[in-house]
C-alpha cells in the first residue's frame, strides 16, 4: 500500500509526501510515484500522530460519572466500586471507544494503563493505532501479597498475534497501593524483557504528605531509593516535587508525562514544572488521562491547556509556545514508548493527522498553522488520520462507528451500579 | 414559522420543544402541533444558546498572529500599528467570520467591543444572531481629547434598519487609555439612552499599579470615585480586586465579565475570583475576548477552561460544577445583556442549540449531557442552531461559509503589514 499527499502545508511550507508500507519514504516537491492512494492536500496541513503518554483507555465507560468529587472519594465511592463489574467484553469495547475517539482527534499511539489488558490490547490492535497496554500491580502495600501478584505475571501472557503497532509493559498502580519489593521487582521484570513500567507518582498534596509520613520520603526520593529511577521508567502527574528531584530524574532518564486536564479537575495541582523540568534534560510527555478524570482523550484540547497553564500561572505569555507543545505531544512521546515517529520525516513511521484549512480555527491562513493548531483548534479539526501507513480516517469518517458506540450504551448498566 | 422539536433531551429528560415565531411557546411532552418544520430529537440534547460576554468579534482577522508576547509589546507592535489599515470592508468581513465560528459552537449572542461598530452589526444582522455593538471611546486620557471624541458621537449613528436582534452600546476602552471624563461622559450618555457601558478593567497587574500610581486609586475604586458603577456597566476581565471592591461591585449591580482563555494565555492572571462574587450576588458572565488573544470564540472550550481554572488554583474540585458554569455562560450572559433568553422555558426568546449524543463525548449516555457539554464536547459538537425561532445551522451546515472564508484569507493582506 502506497500514498501520496500532495501539496500539503508542512511545517507551513508546502510539500508532497510519500507513505510506502508503514513508513514515509519522502517528503519533498512535486514528487512522481504511482501510489495505490493519492490525497489532494491543497486545503489541508499535516502534523505528526499525537501520542497520548498515560490513560486509562476503557475508563470511557466512567466518562460525566461522579464529577466535582475529591479525588479518594471520587475512587473509593464512584470509580473502585464499579470497576468490580468490570468484565472482558467491557474493557475491550471501552478500549474500542477510547481508540474512535484518538483517531477522530489525531492521536496514533498511547499509553495505557486499566485492567485485563490483553482485551485492551485486541481492541486497539484492531482499530489501527499504537497502544502500550500494562499488566497492572496492585498489592495493597503487603509485600506477601505482592509475592502472590507478581508470581501470576508470567511474560508469556504478554504473547500473542499482535501486529507490531501493540506493546507490552508492567504498571505498578501507585506507591500508596504498591509495596517496595513490588515496584523493584517490576523493574527487574521490565528490564529483563525490554519493557517500559508505568506508574501514578507525585499526583497530590495528599500523596506526598503521606509519603513523608509513611516512609520518610518524598515520592521521588521514595522511588529512588528502591533503586528504579530508570530511562525505561514512565511517571505520570510529577506535580509535588523539588529541584533536587527534578535532577534526580534527569540524571536518571526518567520520563514524565503531564495531565493538565485531570490535573486541574481532581485539583490535583496546576504548576507543572515544565521549564525547570526541560532546563535539566528531562523528556515530558502529553497526556490526557482517563476520561473519568479528564474528561476526553482529545491531545490537542491538551496542548491548549498544558501551554495556556505554563503562562497562567507564572504570569509569563513566553511561556510553551504552541511549536514546543506539539514536540512534547508528538516527538517526546514517541521517544518514551520506543515508536519511531513524532516527525513527519523520510524513514519515520507513517503515523500522521491532516487537518481542513478551511474552517474557522485556520482562516485566516497565516503561516502559522501550529499556532492555529493549539491555540485555535481541537481534536474535531482533525480530518483524516494515518497510522502505520495505513489511512484510519478520511474526511472523519470511521468504519464502525455507530456500533461502538451502542454497545457501550448497553454495556454501561452492567458496569455502573453504585 | 413555527418549529416543532420532538423527544430531545432538555436538563436530562426527555420532551418535545415547541417555537412559533421568535419564540418558545411550549416545553412539554407529547406537543401535537401542525409545525413548519419538525426536528427529530431522539439522539440530541438542546441547550441555551451561549452568551458571549467579551469579544472583539472582527479580529478574527489576527488570528494566530503575535502570539506568545507580553500584552503590551503585542499590542504596541502587532495590533495597534495593523488596525491603522481597518477598512469597513474588513469590518464587515472579520464580523462575519466570527458570526460564522460562533454559530458553529453553539453561540447566539455577543457583546462586542470594536471599530466601525455599524459594519459589525450589518455583518451580525445578516448572519442571524443577537449582538451589542458599541461605539468605541479612546481620548488618550485627556480630557480635551475627550471632549472632541463625545462630540462626534451621536445617538442617531445607532439608528438605522436593523433588526430587534441588534442592541447598541459605548464602550470607553480602558483606564489607560480614556479619561475619568470621556467615562463619566459615556456613563451619563448611556443612562439617558438605556443602553450598556462596557469597558475592560483590573486587567493585569500593570494596570492595577499604574492605577494606583495616576490615581491614587486601584481600577475598581477608581471608576466608583467617578461615581459610574451602575447595572449597566458590564466589565471584561475583574482579576485584580480585593473583598471591598467585590462588594462595591455587587452594591451597585455592575456586571462582570471573565475570559480565562485570554487572561492564560496574556498571563494576565488565573485567580478569577468566581466564588467571592458569586457569594456577595455579583452577576458574572463568560466570554472569549477576540481571537488576538483567545484564539477562538468556543463558548464550550471557554466554559471547560473556566471550571477546571477554579478548580486548579483553588485545589477543590468542587469549585464550579457543570451545571453553573452552564448558567454563567447562558442565563447570567443573557441577564447582563438584557436579553429575555437563557433558559429553554416556554415565553423565553428561541435561543438554543442541539448537540447531537451519537458521539464519543455523549457516550456513554448516562444522565449527565451537562458534564459531558462542559468536560467532554467543544465547539464542534453542536449539531443545529436556532436563533429568533430560526434555523441558522442545522447539520453543522451554514450557507455562504466558503465565501466568508475566502474572503477574509484575501482581506488579511490588505490588513497586516507589520
């Protein structure tokens, strides 16, 4: 399968691209190939596949259920509760909605992090985009528990008839609900097999406090003296930190990946430390988290809210300009899940959206298709979507739709009870 | 006309809509009715049409142009030098996109602040919502000035064939740029002509200084030693005040306009003090500010912004739940703007928009189209606009869009130069 997009707006100049198999084979003028799909992209700009870094995909199923609550009532009373009716069939038709809904909005791959993850897994593999899906560690702190939860994780559960695009990985829950010997030996899991671990860290106040209560630590300080402040590390939130632990991350290669929108509706915290993260060399990521808490999976109302924060509250209009925001939603991502894109760039992988520049959000055309992008548009401005090579949406229609969506309309009454 | 709207979902039941004229004549169920024209509710929801509450509606026309700058360098360097080349062809244009891109998401009145206020409600007219345009006051804050800018305003220029949809105001810009008399002036001309006074106040935190420094007197003190707060005076932005002036505010029944999306990304504060005004009766409402600064006019991206906002900087997040924020950006709008609109109840004008619930934003239905409007959906979700009792969208189509687009891409030539 081949296709050529031609003259399409690219970084704001114009150009043709070529997509051979999954990857861009090039990106220059006026470009000859008989490919299998040609694309006018005239009225259109391309921006690289967004790359969700943390979400709870089939949390769809919990989306405007138990708003305006704080956050360990809104888990222990809304969401712990139900998710005890949580069945195969549930996670894989959530995990279907998350998937229509990132590639309705640009996204081509994302991390994930929710139960029965194989079903997860299936789902995603099937709609076309990326997913990194994580066996889950909950031990409740009991490091004889943790033995029993960590002798069921076998790597072989990870294998299966999975396209390339589907990855592995090992997510201890958080470090209020997962013992130390659990998360060490997490990372001697993930790092004997290649893959990433994913966890809560540095989310609240009350996380922090409590960790300074219970352990003598601050949660980064906590993590590092277990020894697994590593580069295959993905942390989300990091909002209750200090320069030292900023520099331990750095030193250490850990990623971080920022959730404005959860962060600021579970009033989790709003200074992200992105400027003093960045100065130091650490990788941030993009994130929306599930849409329990945020309340959709679309990365560009994301990057508005992450760069329009960073301003905000340090009073600084200099602040994540929207180019730096699409590197941290599209470049810092892929570089954290080990996927060779966030570039529209020959010898990339093909994951890409297009976007119509005739609409409101990009008129007038002004050189300035980024800004426009982040400041002025969102998720339903994407107008077709490429991953892999192969095209998932063309002028916003997705095969299936209307199907995914009514079985999670049926679905929902046997998750939901409470 | 007569419009009959059957089985939608208004406030989470189900119930037909009944417009005749510019109407609602009736919301109840099972409404038997030979109607003009008749809209399948079964997968919609309507809301109120939203009350934009601060815009400069043209200049959509500066768009994504000098973004990332402090407020006064983008004003002295990007803005004020291009509006020397404002034509009332640009006017009418930059009027009419904005129209366009605020019917789409789901807007149907506005309170405008811009140059050649009878081009912008020409273009409003046509395009079929409700607008206040007033007559824009700068003296350079000097008196004499001053006097030659009010004789050359007339009450008669307001006058012309219009529809009821179009109101007229005066709008003395800003503290900074118009004296204590051009105020007193423009507050005594719109009390004898039962019109609004909007002006921008305690914008930013140079503002507040500088008052302090010219005045003796920080901005909202200083407009009460005119002795011109009144319930007409509706003002932009509010963010630098202390508990007194809260009150002098709500004494005197002025409005107050916030716009979270401008004062981020100007980084002109984030600590709107929502709560504290609503607790002393003070009516707030919601806008946008112009596309320069926003940078679009997405009432449901505004409201979103708004919520989380309060939420995250005062860590509860309980603060400003769906349902308020709805009230804010429809009912308080339209109460600040004199327009019997706001709520979808039989006698109220036919102001309102459906979205359409087939959608990953209204999936699952579960009894909270209101959280999913605010936290999922943006802009692009509303389906169908009727305004005045008609149809100005239905299907998200909008007659003459594509000339309005390419209008203003050939427009913005003639405009920007610097």
């Amino acid at each position: 399968m081949s296709i050529l997009i031609k003259n399409i707006l690219v970084n704001n100049k114009r150009t043709d691209i070529l997509i051979a198999d999954n990857k861009i084979t090039s990106v220059s003028h006026n470009i000859t190939y008989n490919a299998d799909k040609v694309i006018d992209g005239t009225y259109k700009a391309a921006f690289p596949g967004l790359v969700n870094g943390h979400t709870h995909a089939a949390m769809t199923f919990f989306r405007g259920y138990g708003d305006d609550l704080p956050l360990e009532e809104w888990l222990t009373t809304k969401i712990w509760p139900n998710e005890r009716n949580l069945t195969d069939e549930i996670v894989y038709w959530g995990t279907k909605l998350a998937c229509l809904e990132m590639i309705k909005t640009g996204t081509t791959a994302f991390n994930d992090m929710y139960f029965r993850f194989k079903e997860a897994a299936r789902a995603t593999d099937e709609m076309g985009i990326r997913g990194v899906f994580p066996q889950l560690m909950f031990d409740n702190l009991d490091p004889e528990q943790g033995k029993k939860v960590q002798s069921r994780i076998k790597y072989q559960d990870f294998e299966g008839d999975y396209s390339s695009r589907i990855q592995f990985a090992i997510a201890p829950h958080a470090i209020y609900t997962v013992s130390g010997s659990s998360y060490k030996w997490a990372m001697d899991f993930a790092t004997e097999h290649g893959i990433i671990v994913h966890t809560h860290l540095a989310e609240t106040q009350t996380e922090y406090q409590n960790a300074i209560k219970n352990f003598g630590l601050s949660p980064i300080r906590y993590l590092n003296s277990l020894g697994i402040l590593k580069p295959n590390l993905v942390i989300a939130h990091c909002l209750w930190l200090d320069d030292d632990e900023i520099k331990m991350l750095a030193d250490n290669g850990v990623k971080v990946v920022h959730n404005p929108n959860s962060n600021l509706k579970l009033a989790s915290g709003h200074r992200f430390l992105y400027n003093e993260m960045k100065e130091k060399g650490v990788c941030i990521g993009l994130g929306t988290d599930g849409c329990s808490s945020s309340n959709n999976l679309d990365m560009i109302e994301a990057m508005k809210m992450m760069s329009l924060l960073q301003k905000g509250w340090r009073l600084d209009p200099t602040a994540l300009p929207a180019n730096d925001v699409i590197k941290v939603a599209t470049k810092n991502g892929a570089e954290m899940l080990n996927i060779n894109a966030g570039e529209i760039k020959e010898g990339m992988l093909a994951d890409m959206f297009l976007v119509d520049l005739n609409t409101p959000a990009f008129t007038p055309l002004n050189n300035n298709t980024e800004s426009n992008l982040v400041y002025a548009a969102n998720g339903n401005n994407v107008d077709t979507v490429i991953c892999d090579g192969k095209i998932l949406m063309e002028n916003k229609k997705i095969d299936g739709e209307t199907e995914i969506i009514q079985k999670v309309n049926e679905l929902v009454n046997i998750l939901i009870k409470h």
